[in-house]
C-alpha cells in the first residue's frame, strides 16, 4: 500500500487583500509625521507630456472597539489595519471630509469618463477656485498640471482616520493615468481640438500607483484640507 505525501499549500494574496497591505505599509511608514508634509508635486506642462498604466479595491472595513473614554456624540473608535484605535465621526461629519478632499484634489485630477462627460466638466478656473476655498491656513493648492488636469482611475476612499474630534486624515489610491482634460486653448490647437479638450494616450511626469492622504482640519467650525501628502505604492496588484 502506498501512502501520498503531503506537501504546504502556497499562500496566494488576492489583489484587494495584496492593496490593504500596500495602504498599510505607507500609512505605518509615513506616519502622522508625513501626513503633514506638503505636496511635492511640480506643474507639468502637456508639450513635456506623454506613457498609460492598471485597478484595484479597497480595504476591508475596520472593526468597533470599546473607547475608555467617553466620546462626541455620534463619534466612535475604531481599529485600523495595524490594530492601533482611532476615532471615527459621525456620518454628517465624514461627509464634510470627504467634500473637502473631494474639491482640493479636484483642481488637479478629474475620475476617468467618457470624453463628452470630461468635456461638461466645470473650467479648471473655477474648480481650482473652490479648492483653494476648502483649503485650509497656509495650505497651498497644488494644481499638478498648469495647462489641464489629470484624468485618472481611483481606488474606493479610506475610511476617515481621526486623531481628535478636530484633525483626521483621509486618502484615496491613484491607479491608473489615463490622459489629460486640457484646458489651454493652444494645446487643444495642437490636438486638432478646441478647449477644452481630452488627450488620451501615454503622459510623462504623472504616475499610477500612488496614495493621495490629505489632513482635514476644523478651521472656524467648517473642516478644510490643511495638508497633502502623496506616497508611492510598491505598484499594481498582482493579476488574479
């Protein structure tokens, strides 16, 4: 009679389990410390540009714990993927982050649609107006490219971390760079198109794979986007 030998079963990380870990990394590595550097992005112009790139999920959702302390009503503690507590707000909070997150990125990024949809997009003007309206002291709106913005796919948003019912920090993945929304009439020109315009193909300078985390402050009771800190994740996830 023979016997089978028994060999270990190769553990295989699934892509949105291989993101939650990448988040993890970045977050544990950088810290609150590097929540509070600025932007380091620099305006690239579109004549400079020109190289496409792949989607992710988001990360699983965290766990209630017991709070020692008593909390603002509607405020709870949770636990991130590190198994450290934080604090999470109340529903009509979160949304308020959320817009402000929302608006400052949205003068240099726009989601990926179809071009007529790019096209309806309000002008970069007015959008980068908004932005530097829900920013908050000293934060400076970085508008990533000076002649259109970067049309991109994205990750789910993080749940929204606080350190106190004042300061919490929220983030999003960028994933794929899918072209340009052009706004400068002489690039549109050059395009054979007139402004505004969507440019679709390779783009040098902007990179997929990265982290947006923004600080999102209470500022004279509205919360604004006070820092923003762009990290790069180890790349995409691998295929399924």
């Amino acid at each position: 009679m023979t016997t089978k030998s028994s060999s270990p079963k190769s553990v295989r990380i699934k892509p949105a389990g291989w993101l939650a870990i990448a988040v993890l990394v970045v977050l544990v590595v950088g810290s609150i410390g590097v929540l509070i550097q600025p932007v380091t992005h620099q305006p690239v112009p579109l004549a400079a540009a020109i190289t496409s790139l792949p989607t992710w999920t988001t990360v699983p959702a965290n766990t209630p714990i017991p709070s020692a302390t008593p909390l603002p009503g509607g405020w709870t503690q949770q636990a991130g993927l590190d198994g450290k507590p934080y604090l999470a707000p109340p529903v009509e909070i979160e949304q308020q982050i959320q817009t402000a997150f929302a608006t400052v990125l949205a003068c240099g990024y726009v989601e990926d649609a179809s071009d007529a949809a790019l096209r309806k997009q309000p002008d970069k003007a007015t959008l980068c107006d908004q932005a530097r309206q829900a920013a908050g002291s000293g934060f400076i709106v970085p508008e990533v490219m000076s002649n259109g913005r970067e049309v991109d796919t994205f990750g789910p948003l993080n749940p929204v971390q606080c350190q106190s019912s004042t300061v919490c920090t929220i983030a999003r993945a960028k994933l794929e760079v899918k072209g340009v929304l052009v706004t400068a009439a002489a690039d549109c020109k050059t395009l054979k198109s007139t402004a505004p315009c969507v440019y679709r193909g390779a783009v040098k300078g902007p990179e997929p794979d990265e982290l947006l985390i923004a600080t999102v402050s209470l500022e004279n009771r509205q919360w604004k986007v006070t820092h923003l800190n762009v990290q790069k994740l180890p790349g995409p996830p691998p295929a399924p």
